[in-house]
C-alpha cells in the first residue's frame, strides 16, 4: 500500500504490530499521520533480550506515547512456545531446518492479532512494518500478496503462510518504501527507533546467543559419524541437529575438496557430506501447501520456486498431488534444497503460494 492509498483512507480504526523496530515504528506513524485511529499492539513472545520482546515493549511503549496513541500488551509467550520453540526443537531432532518465521507470521502473529483486534478491540483493520505490497484482484476474488518495491528487504516469502482471511484485513504500509526512505521517515517524525540497528538473527539467536545454544537447552548432543555417500567415516559430529543442508563450514572433516552437508539421518546419527555437486536436486515434494494470490488448483503451472529467503528463485513446474502437497521439477538442478525451509512459488513479484519442503524418502 503507498502513502498515497493510505490517505484515502481517514478515521478508519486499525491495530499496528509494535515490535519496537523501525519499520513497525514507522509504519505505525504514517498511519497515524494519515488520519488512522491507531493502537498500538505488542506481543510478549519470551522473556529475555531480543528485538521483539523486552527491549522491544519499552521501545513500543515509548514510540506510542511520542505519537499519542493507545498501546496494548498481549501475553502470548505460551502460543510463542506451542507453535515456534516445540515446532523448531521437534524439527531439528527429526533432521530438518524448520522455518520459524513464515510459521511465526501465520500462527502467533497475523491470526492470533486479527482475533485479538476484533473480538478485543472492535477493530477489522491489522498493520505491520513487513517489506510486502497487497491488492484485492476482483476478477479472481482473492487478495494478492506481491514482492516490495525494496527488493533486498522484501518479505513476501515469510508471509505465504498467511491466509484470505487475514490478508484480507491487513495494510501493509512499507511496501512501496525501501529501507532508506523509511530510516528517513522515522528521523523526520523524530522517532527513537530511527537509529536503532538492524535486527540481524532470529529472535531465539539473539536470546540464547547461537542456534546451537537454543537448542543444546532442549536436545541432548549424541555423537555420531560423518560419512561420505559411500559410508566412509570422515570425521565425528556432536549432534546432527547442530547442521543443516548446504553447510560448508564448520564440518570439522579435512579433505582435498570442499565438502557439504547433504543430507542428515537423526536415524542412524550420521551427517553425510559430498561435493557441492552432490548437494544439488532437480527436485523436491512440498506438504501443507498455502495457496495465496492463485486460487487452489490440481493443474500444473510453471512458476518461479524461491526454496530459501536469500536464494534467487529458479524456473520450476509445479505439480499439484493430492493431500495439500505438490512436486516440484525445476528446470536446473538447485543447491542445498532443505527439509523444513518453505519453497515458495511467483510469477513475477506475485506470490502464488508455498508449502515446506519434505524430507528426501
């Protein structure tokens, strides 16, 4: 949504996600400027630093009370808990790389936040400081979800998650802002955050310091072997789930060549490695498919497939299969296709739709 749209629409009432960021800070302002009745919403995910949690509420806080709007606190740590910190501990054991935050978005953010600002509120409106642009097509009578205009912050791929029901009350002020502008933005409200730096890790990273860390608390390190694809022993590992697809460094394995990590057996308690070579797939199936800007269909299509948030997306035909999955068939052999991580599928800077990549059988 541009400035543009934003004001024409004045006096409408809407919930603003408040992590205490820049981006939702400002997205918040330029809401508020437009002529929105704005309240500000916080959600407690986890005790502890971090962007979004306790550092963040007092930045929320304090950026509410400079605008002069209502701000509310939600407790949400046990949903947080269910749906993101069991979900990653159950994946990592089972030998995959869970994507927290496309699953963050969708089941303790977007829906639970629409809930709240409804039933709580009286208020059908929810906006956050995602990178992402949104429009109601009429002639397929869906919310389209599109890449922003910041190509290198844009967002899309965390959102594919989030359904028609919540897009259809969601604003999106940021989309056709890029990063610096909104740095701007925020110095020209005189905003605190205008300077804060940069989240740069998933919030459970920053709390706990490392990945590894996060989850040394829960999973117990067993060591194992690493293992070519021959089954010779490499080297040992303290833990499969300390890896993930694709990984080069760190292995700990000397060898004449560099050597990744292609796949993972929790199973066995091996971690097998090869050339890069080896590290690359023509395809992949995908289960709990969310279909976004594209109706549901059973037709194969081809698409742009994005398997990760900082890869290129790659020409791919999109078979449908039954039970909410889908194949994929690129038309190049990909690198470091991951369990866990989403494969989401454009046309252009539309966003079709997505779902997680399956284990290889």
């Amino acid at each position: 949504m541009s400035n543009a749209e934003i004001s024409e629409k004045k006096t409408e009432k809407v919930v603003v996600g408040l992590s205490g960021g820049v981006d939702s800070s400002v997205a918040a302002a330029l809401l508020h400027r437009a002529g929105y009745d704005v309240t500000g919403l916080t959600l407690w995910l986890m005790r502890g630093k971090g962007q979004c949690c306790s550092e963040g509420m007092v930045d929320a806080a304090r950026l509410c009370e400079e605008l002069g709007i209502h701000h509310e606190i939600v407790d949400s740590r046990d949903v947080f808990e269910q749906n993101i910190i069991n979900y990653l501990v159950t994946g990592y054991a089972a030998g995959a790389t869970p994507l927290p935050c496309s699953r963050c978005n969708k089941a303790v953010k977007f829906t639970p936040m629409m809930t709240y600002a409804r039933e709580k509120l009286g208020i059908n409106k929810i906006a956050t400081g995602h990178y992402a642009k949104l429009n109601f097509n009429p002639e397929s009578g869906r919310y389209e979800l599109r890449r922003a205009v910041d190509q290198n912050k844009d967002q899309s791929y965390f959102l594919y998650e989030v359904g028609q029901e919540e897009l259809s009350c969601c604003v999106f002020p940021l989309g056709n802002t890029t990063k610096v502008e909104t740095r701007k933005i925020a110095a020209e409200f005189g905003l605190a955050t205008a300077e804060k730096p940069e989240s740069m890790d998933l919030c459970l990273v920053e709390a706990n310091g490392s990945m590894k860390a996060f989850l040394d608390k829960y999973l117990t390190p067993v060591q194992g072997k690493i293992v070519d694809t021959q089954g010779n022993i490499l080297g040992e590992h303290d833990g499969t789930y300390h890896y993930t697809i694709g990984q080069r460094k760190g292995l700990g394995v000397a060898a004449a060549h560099p050597l990744y990590v292609i796949a993972l057996d929790p199973i066995k308690n091996e971690v097998i490695v090869g050339d890069r070579t080896e590290a690359h797939e023509k395809e992949c199936t995908i289960n709990q498919v969310n279909w976004v800007s594209l109706a549901p269909t059973d037709v194969p299509f081809t698409a742009e497939v994005q398997v990760r948030y900082r890869t290129e997306p790659a020409n791919a035909t999109v078979i449908p299969l039954e039970g909410n999955r889908a194949r994929i068939v690129f038309d190049e052999p990909q690198f470091s296709i991951t369990p866990g991580q989403a494969a989401v599928f454009y046309c252009g800077d539309l966003l079709l739709g997505g779902g997680l990549i399956e284990a290889k059988q």
